[in-house]
C-alpha cells in the first residue's frame, strides 16, 4: 500500500471520529516561505518526504519537518493543518511549540546574566514579590539557575489534577500566570531545591516573572526585542493574552475519552513563559543555529553554562540528561541538544548536533496519549534517517 493511499485513508479516519468543529475562513492557514526554498535539491529530499508521510499514516492529524544538515536545508508536511475543515498542513504553518518555549525563557534569563542585571546563582527570591515567595515551598531558597534546571523541588501546577480539570471544563475562561501558579500555592515542596530533579512548570513561570521585574515590561516585549526580532523570525508569535492566533494549525486530543477528536488549540490555558509560545519550523531553526553554531544571542561563558549537565537524568526515553536549557542526548552519532514539547492538541521537537551542525525541527497537531510511543519513535527514526 503507497504511502499518499496511507495518508488518505488516515485522514478519513480521522475525520470520521473528530468532532464538527466551526468552519473557519479557508484563508486562514495561508502562508507564504520566508526563506530561499531550496528543498527539492536536497539529495535526501523524497526520503524525507517519505519519513513525513509515513508518521501521519501511523496516526498523526499532521506534520511539518525541516532537516538541515550539509548537503542543504530541506523542510515539508504531511496530512492535514485542520481534520473538519480538510485543509492541507503546509511547511510554512504555525503550531504551538509547547515546553520549547522554555529554550527561550532561559536564554532570555541568560542574556540578563550578560548583561549584568542578574546571576542565575541568585536567589529567585531576589527578585520576586515577598507575598509570591511565601505562598511558594522553597521559592525563598531556591537559585535561578536550580529553577532553570528543575531542581528547585517547587510543586508543579500542571501535575496539579484541578488545574487540568478546570482547563477542560471551563475552556473559555480568562488565564494569567497567576491564576496558574495559584494552583501550586501552599503546596508541599518535593525536595530540598538541589537535591534531585522534577520537572516544574512553575518554574518556568516564576523566571518569566523575573524578566519581568528587571525590565519593566511584559516578558513576551522583551523576548521580541532580544530575539525574535534581531534574528529575523517572522512568524513567531507569544500572545500576551493566550489567544489562540488564527493562523495557527489545530490541534486535537481525546480530552473527554469517548473515542472522539477535539480541536483543543482553540482552548487557552494557562501557558506563559512555560509553553505559550506560536512558531514554525523554520523559525526553530534560525534560533538553534543563532544559539549554538553562531553564538550571537548569549555570551560563551552562559553558553556553556546552558549546555553543562548538572548530574541529573529525566526518565524519557530519548534525550534525557538535563542542563540549564537543553536537555541532552548521547547518540550513536554524537552528542545532541534538544527540546521537546507536549500540550492538549500539539507536539514538538527540536534537534542539534554540535559536531555536524545538523539541526532537524518536528511539529504534529496531536497530543493522544496513543501517541507517546510515535512521538519518542519518530524522535529516534528522524536521528537514523539524518546519518544514513
């Protein structure tokens, strides 16, 4: 069976189980390349196609990839931007990016460092409202650079059951980092900050709070003044008010469990600093070689901080040894930095290889549960497809 035969009878399936959603403007998802479309020349250019093809047949709504490597930059996309209204995914499209939004909340952290405005072996607390820190564990003792890390021990709000309960059943409320950092108030402390590693969303909201308190000015401002801008990403958006952008894909997921899709971009939790971030593939790419080959948006001293591991190792599958920004994979063809990113409706992963400069960039407009052992597949298969 012919990999497009695949793709198709998908779609249709998907499309059969997935909740009538509003039909929406067919011009909405209209984007334009930015960039010098070099794809076709690539010699791995139908393997890559194939690659994409292959990972909507096996389940996902859609997919858009770039690979970059020495022989050129090639990027495509697969299956559908919008399973109700059929439209096309297409490699200039833009989906939520979910926890790779952290890459950007610590390089921003970082750039202050350079700029002699803070430490990350600060005390957070240096820099945060009194009454904040005491409804915290551990916020008064814990270091910027722990929170950057993971391993201040603070409680996690999106482990918390309310918080997703309450995002599910009320989905048009109005957010803030605040009513989602509310959820982790007065709750206990995992371990003393430094002990061990947990994963913390809180965190990550707390250290845009300290960009903010520095600068004056909402986080989102300063990441376009500091980053967006300077490397020329056109189609990175960070709302401030958590909209859903119009022009970005849908995204699907099962929330209610009866076996049906539903389009949960449209719903805005409560994502901050910790995963708010819009953007495609192209711009992921522009940041990883900005950050890691040209070294121009932090100095090399926060540079080598940001990619030094700090003795601590997550349980995923793939990359998993932590540092003040990536998360780090020991591969067969040397070591990589990455970031990944989950929420309701969306996917993401981002991949650099220092030693080759070889970059590769996924987004998939799903987040099943059925869907964690493609995603972490597709991972491993993107690693062998860009060496062989």
């Amino acid at each position: 069976m012919s990999a497009k035969f695949l793709v198709f009878i998908s779609a249709i399936i998907l499309l059969a189980s997935c909740n009538k959603d509003e039909a929406v403007d067919l011009s909405a998802y209209d984007c334009n390349i930015v960039y010098a479309d070099s794809s076709a020349l690539h010699p791995k250019a139908d393997d890559f196609q194939t690659f994409v093809e292959e990972k909507v047949s096996e389940g996902f709504p859609g997919m858009i990839m770039l690979v970059k490597d020495s022989a050129g930059l090639w990027a495509g996309s697969g299956g559908l931007a919008d399973l109700f209204n059929e439209i096309v995914m297409k490699k200039c499209n833009i989906s939520r990016i979910a926890s790779i939004t952290k890459s950007f909340t610590a390089t921003t952290i970082y750039q202050l460092q350079d700029e002699g405005k803070l430490k990350v072996e600060d005390l957070a607390a240096k820099y945060l409202d009194a009454e904040l820190v005491s409804k915290l564990d551990n916020l008064d003792a814990c270091t910027i650079r722990q929170l950057i890390e993971h391993t201040s021990g603070i409680y996690d709000y999106d482990s918390d059951l309310t918080y997703n309960l309450d995002g599910i059943n009320h989905p048009d409320q109005v957010w803030s980092k605040e009513k989602s950092l509310s959820y982790a108030y007065d709750r206990q402390a995992l371990f003393q900050p430094g002990t061990e590693y947990s994963y913390s969303n809180t965190g990550y909201i707390l250290l845009g709070m300290i960009v903010e308190a520095i600068e004056g000015k909402a986080v989102q401002e300063v990441m376009q003044e500091k980053i967006f801008i300077p490397l020329l990403m056109q189609q990175t958006l960070f709302p401030k008010d958590y909209s859903h952008p119009e022009s970005m894909i849908s995204g699907y997921d099962n929330r209610h469990g009866d076996g049906k899709l539903i389009n949960s971009g449209k719903y805005a939790f409560g994502y901050y600093t910790d995963g708010g971030m819009v953007t495609g593939v192209y711009d992921l790419y522009l940041y990883m070689k900005a950050l890691y080959a040209d070294k121009v948006l932090i100095d090399a001293a926060s540079l080598q901080q940001m990619v030094t591991p700090n003795g601590y190792e997550s349980t995923e599958p793939n990359a998993n040894i932590i540092a003040g920004g990536p998360v780090l994979w020991q591969t067969p063809y040397g070591l990589a930095y990455t970031n990944s990113g989950g929420q309701y409706g969306y996917r993401s992963f981002m991949i650099y290889f220092p030693s080759s400069e070889t970059y590769g960039v996924m987004l998939f407009n799903s987040s099943l549960i059925e869907d964690d052992e493609l995603f972490y597949n597709a991972q491993k298969e993107l690693v062998q497809l860009l060496f062989n």
